[in-house]
C-alpha cells in the first residue's frame, strides 16, 4: 500500500527555500499543507538566496550510484541547472527522511514519485511567486536553468531572487511534473558527485573514519558450529601497541552479533598482528547444523526435477512444449557466495555512558541504531549514526553485526574503537550469499521463435531463516 | 627505537614505527593518508598500489625498512589539484563505482603510462591485472587508461 505524500515548505534561517517530502511514493498528486503528526519527512531540498542547490543524499551510496541519481531526479523536476547543485551526505535521521536503507535494488523505484513531487512543488512554488510579482498568470510562465521567465514579455528571474517569497506561500494543489521528452539530466550520462574526492584519495570510506583518542580492534571469530573453549592470549597480549583483549559475547540471533575475540591496539597494524597471535581453543557446538554443500547442491538439482511450488503459470505449457519443433534445456547454478566487497567489514563506534555515535560503511542504517542501542542498553533516539561512502554493500552491509561489534567493545574499553575484520575474516566468516540451482527448458516453433519457457528454481529461503524463532546458531 | 624519516609526497615525514611495519598502515595511521586502502593485505587486490621511486608496488607488502629514504608518492600526491591525466580520465569517463579499489587502480594506471604511453588493451589489462574491481568497472578503467593517454601524447 502506498501512503499519501506530504510536503512542507519553509524559509530556511538564511532565507532560503526548505522543502520537505515524505517517500517513499505518492497516491497520484494529492498534496496537504500540514502532515499529520508523525509523518515522516524527507527528501531535504534547500534553494539559496544566491541560488545554489543544496540536496540532501539521504540513502548510503555503495557504488550503485544513489548519491548522484536520487539529487538528479529532484533537479531535473526543479529545473536547475546541475553545476548549481551540491550533494549532501545525510546522518541517520528517520523523523526527517524516513527510511534510509540502500538494498533489494529498491532506491529508485521507492524515491522516484517523492522525488518528481519535491523537485516539482518548489520549481511551482518559484513560478508562483514570479507571476505574483509580474502580475501574470503562472501558466504563462515557464523555467529554464534556475530562473522563471514570461516569455510575453521577456521578462526573466532568477531562483535565488525568488526564494523569499516562494518560501511563503502555500504549498499548491497542483504542482505539474515535467513531460519526460523534455528531460535535460535524466537520460544523461552524470558524472558520479564524490568523484573528484575518489580520484585524488578524499573520499571517505567506513575504514577512514577517524575519532579522537580511538582505539583498532582486530576480530577473530570460531569457525563454523564451533565456541571458544579456552584462549591463549599471552603472545597476542605482548605484540606492542596492544592493549586489551575483549571477548563479545553473542547475542541470541547470529543475524546479529556471533561470539568473537577482539584484539585491541593503538594501530590497525598492531591489532591484526595481536589478532594473528591469539591461541584460541575451540570446541564443536553439540547439535549444530551442518551446512553441506554438497548435500545442498544436490537436494536442490533434485528439487528442480520436481513440480515444486507454482510461483507463475500462463498458458498451457504441456502442450506448447508437445508441439515445439525444438527444445532447449540449461541448469544453472550458483554457489553459497561471499560478498567479498573490496572494503571488509568494518565499524567505528564511541559508547557513552548516556549515548554512543557510530561512524561506518552500512546499507540499513536503521538496523545499525537498533541493534547498537539493544547491545550498548541505550535508547534508539541516543545513538547517533554517521553514514560513510561505502565499498561496495552486495546486501552483506545490510546487516550490521561489525556495528554491534564496535559499539560492544567500544563501551568494554571506554573509548572510541574501529573494529577491522581482516580479508581472511570477511571470506571466511562472511553471511554467504544464498546458494540455487535454476533449471531452464525453452520450446522453439519450427522459425526458431520461444513459444513457451519452464523454469524450476531451488535455493535455500533466507526469510525463512531470518523469521524463525530459533535460527541455528 | 630510532625515528624513521620517509619522503612521502614531496614531504619528509618522522615515524616512530618497527622497521617491519608495512608502508600501508604508517602511511593511513600515523601519517593520517587514508587514500591508500586496505583490500587483502596479502597483494592480491592491488588496492594498496602507491608509487615507491616511481615504481608501482603494494604497500601492505612493503615495510618501512624496504622504503627507507626512497620518494613515496601516495593518491593524495599524484597531483596537487586531481589534474593529472589519469585522475581527469577517470572522471570524465565516470569510472567509478563503490570507488574503494580506484586509488590502486588509479595508480597503476599512472605508472603504467610513464613506461608505456600508448598502451594497448592486452598492455592494460597484463599491468593492470593485479587490481581487482569487485563493482566490475574494467570496461570504463580501460577507456580511461586510453583517454589519458591520448591526451598525453
């Protein structure tokens, strides 16, 4: 079910045009003034006196473009020329922006309706004020490039002069959206925002993030089905620059935090040496699932020979594939995968007595304040959660077990620690990308073309698993 | 233990680090340069790649005491602006995606074109084959390699 979408429109402190949007997407056009209480609002969009666009990117970029594509759809609808515009990266912040995750290919589709109204309401809202100071219509006004012009009279002015005014007026019933035939940017080839920060080594990722008086911790978790029965830790202890050993206890759901040793030292260098040097004992976990991928593998190619459950069926199948002048047959399969991003798991995190501020690489930001506040006991609204570029997300980053991680040792050592999963860590102990087998068979008419498509696909259910009350540890 | 002077980016720079101290992690700790990355850690990404006098070479296999005074230049020091050829070339062709493997991509790149100024795609790909793009932006990367060279010659 789609909500209704509001917007709100206001002067900013240095008189400037704010506009506000809840997302994700509207029922057809309908605009109220005044959202009822608790309505999430997003979709920041700031005009300056002097112009300039300021757009709030509120989703993590990952590499799939979301700092640069949400701002495009929002200028576009607003008209302004896009050297006008600069990119913000927001905080988690979901009273303003709602939800703020980046995954299941959604960030488009979710925000693209939001998008189109906000750009649309503010470019209606500068039109309106310009026709009041002319004393035309506004439908004899157009816009082009930042400025509103009457075309009757010549008459031109620019966004930034009309701020003011526009800041004042009622949010318009109707805002129309521009005919896509007419799109400048979209359709366009945009260069990535933050890419002169990537080529000259500004931009920063989970791994650069910086506090002061931080700690590096190195994590070292048990192997699959297995704890830790005893710890050696005297040669990992005596590595200089290491400082503590902290071991994290797991929480109930391996979905969110699993038992590790954390190496904790003043240098990342340090704590992956420390980390190398432990001697942990560990011991079989009695009972626990096995995971066989052999024995996957092969349940789920036999699971494709069978009818299995109807996800689609049109037409009659049977009988296009009896009459076909020729069939083609394919199985394909993938393995339980790594993400492998080229930036491993990582998490800065500074635990407070009374509050806690996270700096990292994440795709649910939501879930990272909430699992940070359940493991640190601190409330939700005292977590603060700082968004960094991220390398590369995959869906392994919409978890946020590295968060827990930081924040847990974090409040173990008092002070700011990042948390640094080695690459040997993050291949080894990552939450693997679901493993299928898709059998495809096609029927061809005697011209070659497909007159009918079968296809069975197996893969163990990740929902099913996330929804279970006792998930295997 | 005795204080390390290293030349990196024009600058001299003492450290006091273990002469076994990977030039990666002096580089994005105790010198504040996070543009070098950490990939693997074993030389197997490429996303450390820096230039050790002129040479690529992978800087979390690289200690200190391989460094010594020989001139470092890291991403932060390729040019002072991001208008080098290269660092152009890439934007331009909006090479990017995550990023994260773009400064070892980058300078690869860079010292690739000093040896060979016009390089062919099979010369891209032999000196570029040890920076892995898990985002998959090869296609771009080699676009831009021939831009910049282009540009250059």
């Amino acid at each position: 079910m789609r909500r209704r979408e509001f917007v709100q429109v206001g002067a900013s402190a240095a008189g400037g045009l704010l506009v506000t949007v809840s997302l994700p997407a509207a029922v057809g056009s309908a605009l109220a003034v005044v959202p009822p209480p608790g309505t999430a609002l997003g979709a920041f969009l700031e005009i300056a006196a002097d112009g300039g666009v300021t757009i709030t990117a509120k989703n993590p970029e990952t590499g799939q473009g979301m700092k640069t594509s949400l701002p495009i759809i929002l200028a576009e609808e607003l008209d302004v020329p896009w050297e006008r515009v600069r990119v913000v990266q927001a905080d988690l912040d979901e009273s303003r922006f709602g939800d703020q995750f980046s995954g299941g290919s959604t960030g488009i589709s979710d925000n693209w309706e939001g998008l189109r109204t906000a750009g649309a309401v503010a470019r209606r809202m500068l039109v309106e004020a310009a026709a009041a100071r002319w004393g035309v219509a506004p439908a004899d006004c157009s816009t082009a490039a930042g400025a509103v012009l009457h075309a009757g009279t010549g008459r031109r002015l620019e966004y930034g002069a009309l701020v003011a005014e526009a800041a004042r007026r009622p949010v318009p019933a109707e805002a129309p959206r521009k005919d896509p035939a007419s799109y400048r940017l979209i359709g366009t080839r945009v260069s990535g925002v933050e890419n002169p920060g990537i080529v000259t080594g500004r931009a920063r990722y989970g791994l650069d993030a910086r506090a002061p008086g931080m700690l590096y911790a190195c994590i070292l978790h048990p192997p699959f089905g297995h704890r830790l029965a005893e710890l050696n830790a005297t040669r990992a202890e005596r590595v200089p620059g290491v400082r503590r050993i902290v071991r994290i206890e797991p929480q109930a759901s391996p979905l969110h935090l699993r038992q590790g040793v954390a190496v904790v030292a003043d240098s990342t260098w340090a704590a992956m040496q420390g980390q190398r040097a432990l001697e942990p004992r560990w011991e079989a976990i009695a009972d626990h699932p096995v995971i066989d991928s052999a024995a996957l593998r092969a349940s789920m190619l036999s699971a494709v020979e069978h009818p299995g459950e109807p996800i689609r069926s049109d037409g009659d199948v049977a009988a296009a594939f009896a009459g076909a002048a020729r069939t083609i047959e394919a199985t394909y399969e993938v393995p339980l995968l790594a993400h492998a991003p080229m930036e491993p798991m990582n998490c800065l995190a500074d635990v407070r007595a009374d509050r806690a501020e996270v700096w990292g690489p994440m795709q649910n930001p939501g879930g990272v304040q909430g699992l940070v506040a359940r493991v640190t006991g601190l409330d939700r609204a005292a977590v603060k959660v700082h968004l960094t570029r991220v390398g590369g997300g995959f869906g392994r980053r919409l978890l946020s077990d590295y968060a827990a991680e930081a924040a847990t040792v974090s409040k173990a050592v008092g002070r700011p620690v990042q948390v640094v999963w080695t690459r040997e860590e993050d291949l080894r102990q990552d939450y693997y990308r679901p493993c299928g087998v898709h059998r495809l068979r096609a029927a061809l008419d005697a011209d070659g073309r497909v007159i009918a498509w079968d296809q069975h696909l197996a893969n163990p259910s990740r929902a099913a698993y996330a929804l279970s009350k006792d998930p295997p540890v | 233990m005795p204080p390390l002077v290293l030349n990196v980016n024009g600058s001299r720079r003492r450290l006091s680090l273990p002469a076994d101290t990977p030039l990666l992690w002096a580089l994005r700790d105790a010198l504040g340069l996070t543009g070098t990355k950490y990939g693997c850690g074993a030389g197997l990404c490429g996303a450390c790649t820096v230039h050790l006098d002129g040479q690529p070479v992978r800087a979390c296999l690289t200690p200190l005491s391989a460094v010594g005074a020989k001139p470092v230049t890291t991403i932060e020091g390729l040019s002072r602006d991001g208008s080098h050829p290269v660092q152009r070339a890439w934007i331009a062709e909006d090479v990017a995606q995550c990023g994260y493997c773009q400064a070892g991509q980058i300078m690869a790149a860079a010292a690739l074109l000093r040896t060979t100024p016009r390089p062919s795609d099979a010369q891209i790909d032999d000196a570029l084959s040890g920076n892995l793009c898990r985002c998959g932006t090869y296609q771009r990367i080699r676009a831009a390699v021939h831009r910049a060279a282009g540009e250059t010659t």
